[in-house]
C-alpha cells in the first residue's frame, strides 16, 4: 500500500515526499498537532520529527502556526501544497482497495478491514478511529 501511494504521489509532481515524511504529515489532525504529538504518535523522537517538519514546511507540504490554546506553543497543520496532495494518496488508496476486494471478494475484504483496525488498535494506538 505505502509503496503504491509513494509512487502515485511521485507521479503526480510530488516526488519530493519521503515515506518518513508521509508518515508524520498522516498523524496531523485536522486543527493542527503539536511536535511533541507527531513525534509520539510516530514513535520517532522529538528531534527526528522536527526535522522531518522542517523538511516538509521548506517544501509547502506544513506550516507550524500559534496554538490558540497556548501561546507559547505553535500547531503543526498542513499548508495548501500539502492539500493538493491528499486527494492524489487518497485516491491511490483507494485504488488498491479496489483491487484487494475485486480478488478477496466483499465479504473477505469486509472481515479483512475489520480484523486489521482491531489490530491497529494495539499496533497503532495513536491513529483514533477512521
């Protein structure tokens, strides 16, 4: 799966994404996330995720903004160029699924759905509900 959005996303004129990137910019909630939450919730410290933030805000992907809760700490969200790459990983995504039920079958890919977010509840306790 990461495989394939990496190279849809590439193909579409973002090849300047790394996986390592991609996987902090998917744990940014919708408000915005503090460092210290990617870098948790990635399982990767503090240090490592500021650099892959600094990487991706050079490149248009996020932007730290005030935290309006706190005014002494600042929110991770994604920037416009990184909202013109969701839709193109969704759509990979998407595809791929299109492809596992078309050989699993619906009633297969729903219990493989199911048996994988109960597995991600102890693999990835940090990724909330879908």
């Amino acid at each position: 799966m990461e495989q394939r959005v990496m190279a849809a996303v590439a193909a579409a004129g973002f090849d300047d994404v790394t996986l390592a990137q991609a996987r902090v910019v998917q744990r940014i909630a919708p408000g915005g996330s503090r460092l210290t939450d990617l870098a948790e919730q990635a399982q990767i410290t503090k240090q490592s995720a500021g650099f892959l933030v600094d990487q991706l805000e050079g490149a248009g992907y996020v932007e730290r903004v005030p935290d309006p809760t706190d005014g002494r700490a600042r929110l991770v969200r994604i920037a416009a160029r990184g909202e013109r790459v969701l839709p193109v990983a969704a759509a990979a995504v998407a595809e791929v699924e299109a492809e596992w039920a078309a050989h699993l079958g619906p009633r297969a890919m729903r219990e493989l759905r199911a048996a994988l977010e109960r597995l991600r509840e102890i693999a990835d306790p940090y990724a909330g509900p879908r």
